[in-house]
C-alpha cells in the first residue's frame, strides 16, 4: 500500500478533504497528490490534518484540460472526485464531461491501473425510486448538474474504472443537504407527508472510506469496474432524520402538524428561499438504492448509519446554520 502514487481531484472538496484525511490515517507513508483549482485547502472544508505535511498539491481545473498535463505522471491510481454542481450549464458541460473525459484520457496516457470516480445518484432524475440496485434503474437527468455527470461516467467506463454513484452526504463540510433541509423547513413548518419518505445517505468519511479501499484494496476492489452505489445500505426515514437534527440542535423540533404533500408543495412555492421543488422531492421523499455490493467488494463494513455519526458534525452545523451553497 505504502509504495503507491495516489492521484487526488477535488482535493479541497467536501468529500476529497475527508479523503486526504483517510489516506493519511491508513498509512502515513502514502504521499496522495492532491489536484484542485486552487492546489490549497478552502478554510471553508474540512481540512487536512497537519500530519499530511507531505502532502503533494497541483494546481488543475477540469475546466482546462490543457492544466492536466502530467497531473497522472508516474500514479498508480486515480480517485476522480472534482465536479461542478451548480445552476451554470456550460460550466456542467466544461467540468463535469469534458473535463472528466480529458482527465480519462491522461489517466490512461499515463498507464494508470486503477480508477475510482465518484458521481451521484442524482443522475436517476425524478423519483419515487425505491431499493433499486445499480443497473437496475435506467438513468434520467433533469439538471445540467446531473445530466453532464451521467455523461462523464462514460469515459470512466470505457476507461475501465469503477464509478460509485453516492447518495446524500452527510457530515463536517456539508453545505447541501443540512442547509436545504433547514431552507425548506422554514418554508414548510410541519412535517412532511407523514415524514415517511426514504433516502439513501452517507457520511462522508464513510464514503472516504469506501472511495479508499477501492483505490487501495486488493482483491475484489482491485477488480471492481462498471457502476456501484455508494452510501450506507440502509435508507433513512425523513422524520428520522429530522428528528436527529433537532435532536442535536441544528434544527428546530417540528410542530406536531403533519401536512399532506400537496399543502408540503403549496407552501414550498408561496415562501421565497433557494431550495426548488425538485429538490425538496428528493429530501423528502422516497429515493434510496440498495448498496451492499459496493461494502461487499471493498470488503468493509459500512458502519452504523448516518444517523449515528451526526453528533460528530452537529457543531459544524450548528455553527454555520442554513447557509446557501455558494
């Protein structure tokens, strides 16, 4: 494991700092490379533990793949974590597909064996979609965002690596989901439909974890190739989970109202805020996908749930309350 060149995109990112933080913990002796826009860790992100001192940073943007020259020179592996998930189509198209077919393409220039690409379930576009395993569910993207990632998973593909489509990520660095969960309970003050809606999550250094064991493990992961999905095999209950929040102070309790979904939807739409109603859909209601084989072939288990670590990044939270994504 020690003598192996890791390749880092979206080093300074919500799930690639937390990545960093694993591969330094695993085995000291790993020098990952560390590719971002920036070549710096954002005081924004969880960051880098000083023990990472012998971190390598590069300075590449996906959205030039002139900058990505060499960035895979001499690796054994790449973990591809950078995208753009904003409202800018043309940026989707620049980062998330050509972007990732160039990175593809000085991956293989560069004759790395193994690569690990991380997209979302998102690219499965309007639900209800309940327990369905990877290649069960034809994908349907309705956002710029998704639909340019579904399309950069093809370069993985031909380029033979593995790509694990992650659920909602939960945990320290979060500026999605937590945030969108307190905009659309402000505008929604009840509980949601029964709050019975199932989603599939994931802490987020359980999918460092994950994301390190096929970049590193033999065997099985080593062999892994296609589509996985990649979050806690077990879906979580909306009012589960918002019942946690609040539970850890990082939101209100809910009033003991329960709203049908179509007063939910009336109300998202009569008070201003930055969560659509799309969005919303896909917090609170059903949208989880079976996970086991991806645990199974890394050959680690997946942990408690979700549910079970938020208390480590409720002062996250709790600190920075229901900040846009910017």
């Amino acid at each position: 494991m020690s003598g192996r060149q890791v390749v880092v995109t979206g080093a300074t990112g919500f799930v690639g700092s937390a990545v960093l933080r694993h591969l330094r913990e695993l085995d000291p002796r790993i020098v990952p490379r560390a590719v971002s826009r920036t070549s710096r860790t954002s005081a924004s992100r969880a960051p880098v533990p000083a023990s990472a001192g012998a971190l390598r940073r590069v300075a590449a943007d996906l959205a030039d793949p002139a900058s990505l020259h060499g960035v895979c020179e001499g690796a054994d592996v790449l973990l591809s974590l950078a995208s753009y998930v904003g409202p800018d189509a043309g940026r989707c198209e620049a980062v998330n597909s050509v972007g990732t077919a160039a990175l593809m393409a000085e991956a293989r220039r560069a004759g790395v064996r193994r690569i690990v690409h991380l997209s979302t379930c998102a690219v499965y576009g309007p639900g209800p979609h309940r327990g369905a395993d990877a290649g069960e569910l034809e994908p349907a993207p309705v956002s710029p965002a998704s639909g340019s990632r579904l399309a950069g998973e093809s370069s993985v593909v031909a380029s033979g690596g593995l790509v694990l489509r992650a659920g909602l990520v939960l945990g320290r660095g979060d500026r999605w989901v937590v945030p969108a969960l307190a905009d659309a309970f402000r505008r929604v003050p009840a509980q949601w439909d029964g709050g019975a809606g199932l989603a599939s999550f994931v802490d987020v250094d359980d999918l460092a974890r994950l994301l390190a064991a096929f970049a590193l493990g033999d065997g099985g992961p080593a062999g892994a190739r296609g589509v996985l999905h990649a979050h806690h095999p077990e879906p979580v209950r909306n009012r589960d989970l918002m019942h946690a929040l609040a539970a850890h102070g990082v939101l209100p309790e809910r009033p003991a109202a329960d709203w049908p979904w179509s007063r939910c939807l009336e109300a998202l739409a009569a008070t201003p805020g930055w969560v659509s109603e799309r969005q919303f859909t896909l917090l609170a209601r059903d949208h989880w996908y079976r996970a086991d084989t991806a645990w199974r072939l890394a050959g680690i288990d997946p942990g408690p749930g979700p549910l079970d670590r938020l208390g480590r990044a409720a002062p996250w939270y709790r600190e920075r309350g229901a900040v846009i994504p910017g």
